[in-house]
C-alpha cells in the first residue's frame, strides 16, 4: 500500500524557524560526535605512552575498537530509523555515547578503556543517520545540500573542541580529565532534544509515493546498488575520509614526535585551522550551494573532486617537509578540504535514496567511510610505522613514513567524485520524483 501527499503536505511546510532550530540541534548533535570521537587522537602519545603500547597496538585500541561496533551497530539502527520515532533514537543514542566517553575517563587499565571505546562506537551508531533523516524532512530536496552543510559544521567545531579543549585539559589535569569534561555535555544534550524536537511526517517534502513498510536492509541495498551515482559518491567520501581523517588521526603524535610538542601544543597548531578554516569552507560550501548555478548536482561532485586533489597535494608537502614553520600554512589548505565534502555528500545521498531507506544509505555511508578512518588507517598507519622504526620500535620518522603511504588515497577519491557525475542528474530524479531545477517547496 502507497499513500500519496496531499496538497496540503506541500502548502504547510515546516515553519522556518521550527527548521533551522532542529538543523541547529542535530548540528550540535554531530558537534558532540566529532568531538567525543576523535579526541582520543589529541592524547593518543600520552595513552601510548603510559599502557606501554606499540603504534599498531595504539591504533587498534583507540581506533578500531570504536570502528567495530560502530559499523556493526549502525545498519540495525538505521533499519530502526527508517521505521520508528528518528527523534527518540537519536536522544538515547546522545546519552549513550556520552555516558561512555565519561567512562573512558574513569578507566584505570587498557581492558577499561578498550570496553569504553566499544561503548562509544555503539551508541554514536544512530547519530548521523537519524540527524540526517530528519534533515530530510525539514528542508526540500533542493535545499538538502545546503542544509547537511550547515549541519556538518558539527566536525569543525567538534575537532576543534577535541584537539584544543581536550589539548589543553590533558597538559594541566591528565588524559582522563579531557573525557570527563567533554563527555559530560552530551547528556543534557539528549534529554534537550527528546523535549524540544518533533518527529516530523516522513517524505512530507518529496514528490514521491511512500510506501507503509519500510523496505529491507537487502532491498535498500540492491536500490543502492542500481543508483551508480550514489555508489560512487560513497566511495568517494569513504576515501576521502579514508586519507584526511585518516592523517588526522595520526597528525597530534606526529607533531608531538617531530617536533617535540605537548599534547596542547599540538592541539595548538592545527585547531584554530579546524575551527576557523573548516568552518568558513562549509559554510562557503552551504553559500554556495544555495546559487542556482548549483541546482545541477553534477556541479557540486566536480568541485568536491577538484577541492580534495588539491587538499592531498598539499598533504604529501606537510607531511614530507621537516619545517613547522613551511607546514603550518599548508595545513590551511589541507584541513578545510576534509570538510569540503562531508554535507554536500550527505545531501546529494539523501537525494539519491528514496524517503524510507535514507537512514540505511547514511549507514552504508557510514560504513564504508568509519571502516576506512577508523579501522584501515588507524591500523595501517600503526602498523606501517612499526614496520618502518628501528628494531621496531616507532618512531617520528617511522610515523612520517607510514603517513606519506596514506596520502595518495585523495587522489582516488577525486576519481570517484568525477566519475559519478555520469548518471547523477537521472538517479536524482528517480528517488525524488523531483525534477533538477524545478522550484523549492519553501
């Protein structure tokens, strides 16, 4: 059974102030996220350092026991969000991984901190996905680019939170001091949002038919899989993921065994790029996707493509130089080019899917990009580094080494953007029912 809007579905869109208030939230929602993910990567030589732990076994700890459950986690949860109250999901999935965070900072051994990782990756699991669905339903399709841009100014504020904040509160308290601090937000976060946002009407913006039953992990999948254009814009986030986030990851130890920093030092060097550079390239990149020179989504994959080749040409300089001073500029052209990608991605998916899969595409997404950011690079790096050190013992010239092995997977995301080009504007039209160009539903 299908049920087809009403005309006044169309007539009665979300209030503006309603929409933006709840693209505000689950903003801070992705802010929490970001932050309490990845300051692990601020205090990364500190926890190294005091557990006794190899690169490889760093890498494994920190990295890919949040990817673990984090991937495993995130398709039955996007099922949940595809189905039920998206709304409720993202509240207790707030709480959780908030709650674990705290935990983390209460560990006193590795098996602690590796049980709170795992916590972590559980509950950040329903995050993204259902902030990005309800996304879908306060903005039309036209505007979902512009609307995930904003939405993702969530990862530049949050890096900025966990390299500086999380910097700095581990110079003067300790490590563990970082994860009670920024953890303990996130629960009165979720119980704001549980109280203050509605669930909206499911597809009320799209001119498609949606059906009552939510269709099936394997049914949402092969769907995907005859949208070419959706594939490939996922591979290439996930490989743009795979290389920025994936040096990023490494880059507060790097500084630190390179050039003799401390964790707040470190922090020092790169935050502000986050803060500042990452947000003025989204909220440039949200500008700019409101230009009706944009409408036509092909547009918005060239200039990702082209923006991400030039971020890796400027990362292989940074991380082969031997110069702090000749570096730190470059990171300015680096740092905002992780973030470049991330909402146009989000919305051109939510563009490509079809009203009841969109929680499962974001969890492909997901997938595939936290297998490569979190699981591969982690690893790999640790792994390339001990390889590289002296007697195995790793050191900066080994993490350099390791590193510069990353650094061409820009390139082939930038391939991936290209290529999805070829069949985006038709693969649009047959999700949305909405034909490229026409008007906005305001």
């Amino acid at each position: 059974m299908t049920r087809q809007h009403s005309p006044s579905d169309e007539r009665n869109p979300p209030a503006v102030l309603t929409r933006w208030y709840v693209l505000f939230m689950m903003c801070l929602v992705y802010t929490l996220s970001i932050t309490d993910r990845y300051m692990i990567s601020t205090v990364l030589e500190p926890i190294r350092l005091e557990l006794h732990l190899t690169d490889s076994g760093i890498g494994f700890l920190t990295g890919v026991s949040l990817a673990l459950f984090y991937v495993v986690m995130g398709f039955p949860l996007s099922y949940l969000i595809d189905k039920n109250n998206r709304r409720n999901i993202i509240a207790v999935c707030l709480v959780a991984w908030s709650a674990m965070t705290v935990f983390c900072g209460l560990a006193a051994n590795y098996w602690q901190l590796l049980l709170s990782r795992i916590g972590v990756g559980v509950g950040e699991a329903g995050g993204t996905p259902g902030a990005n669905s309800i996304i879908s339903d306060y903005f039309p399709v036209s505007h979902r680019p512009m609307a995930t841009t904003i939405f993702s100014l969530g990862a530049p504020i949050g890096a900025w939170a966990a390299a500086s904040i999380a910097g700095h509160i581990a110079d003067s308290m300790g490590w563990r001091a970082a994860f009670l601090w920024l953890g303990a937000p996130g629960l009165l976060v979720g119980l704001l949002i549980y109280f203050t946002v509605k669930e909206p009407e499911r597809g009320r913006l799209d001119a498609k038919e949606i059906g009552e039953i939510t269709p099936s992990f394997v049914e949402s999948m092969r769907y995907l899989w005859t949208q070419r254009s959706a594939v490939h814009v996922m591979l290439g986030s996930a490989l743009t993921a795979l290389w920025g986030w994936g040096l990023m990851w490494w880059t507060p130890a790097f500084l630190m065994r390179n050039y003799d920093l401390t964790a707040g030092q470190a922090g020092d060097v790169t935050a502000n790029i986050h803060l500042y550079g990452g947000s003025a390239a989204t909220v440039f990149t949200g500008w700019l996707l409101t230009r009706k020179s944009m409408m036509d989504p092909r547009r918005i994959v060239w200039l990702m493509g082209t923006w991400v080749g030039i971020g890796t040409i400027a990362s292989f300089f940074i991380y082969r130089s031997h110069d702090l001073k000749l570096i730190t500029p470059l990171f300015w052209v680096f740092i905002p080019a992780i973030y470049f990608y991330i909402g146009p991605c989000f919305g051109l998916l939510l563009n490509l899917a079809e009203p009841r899969m969109r929680g499962q595409f974001c969890a492909a997404t997901l997938f595939v990009a936290n297998v490569g950011n979190l699981i591969i690079a982690p690893q790999l790096v640790g792994f390339l580094s001990d390889f590289f050190a002296p007697h195995h013992v790793a050191t900066g010239e080994s993490l350099r080494l390791a590193m510069l092995c990353l650094v061409p997977t820009g390139l082939w995301a930038t391939f991936h953007y290209f290529w999805s080009a070829r069949s985006l504007v038709a693969d649009q039209e047959r999700a949305t029912g909405v034909k490229v160009g026409a008007p906005a539903v305001r």
